[in-house]
C-alpha cells in the first residue's frame, strides 16, 4: 500500500509561515533521494541530523528522532531541528510557499 500522506504537498523542500515566522519544510518520503536531504540540511548534516543504517534521524536535545515516510522535518528561525505529522503542520503553519530555481530578471 502506497503512503499518500504527502500527496497535498510539494515534492521537495518548502518554506511556509506560522503564525510568527517562516520555517523551512521537508516532507520525507520512501526512496527519498539522499542529494535532496543533503541539501535541505546542509552543514548541519552529522550534527543536527543524520543516516543510521536504515533510517534519517534527527537530534533534539540529545534525543535521536527516526523519520519515517510521511512525516515533515521542520527547520525552525532558530536552526532547530523537528519531525511533525500532516496533521501538526496543518494546524500551525500557511500553505507551502515554493519558490521557482528560475531566474528572474529586474525590471528597469
């Protein structure tokens, strides 16, 4: 049975607003690509989160937080680190808001 959990969101990471701040999203998913995960955590990959054997983890106050397909990993202003539900984001934070790769040119 395939998870759809994440079928309302978009396919990589998003940033969205609470109701104070922008927050940067990514809904995990089976089979996730590794290079995208990279990107979403950055430097902060083996220190704030990680792979174990079998898994994405994630650390929070010396916690290790499995994340399990359909589950989101918020980045919160504060560089803090945490695994949510489809439920919890919908009832604290705005629609995605994703923001094109294409360039865009100034208007004079």
């Amino acid at each position: 049975m395939a998870d759809d959990t994440l079928s309302e969101f978009p396919k990589s990471e998003f940033e969205a607003f609470s109701t104070a701040k922008m927050s940067h999203f990514l809904p995990y998913r089976k089979g996730m690509d590794p290079a995208a995960v990279e990107q979403f955590f950055g430097a902060d990959l083996g220190t704030k989160a990680d792979f174990d054997s079998t898994h994405l983890v994630v650390f929070d106050h010396g916690r290790m937080l499995k994340v399990n397909p359909g589950e989101i990993v918020a980045k919160f202003p504060n560089g803090k680190y945490k695994v949510i539900t489809v439920e919890y984001y919908q009832k604290n934070f705005n629609e995605p808001i994703v923001v094109d790769d294409v360039a865009t040119t100034e208007e004079s």
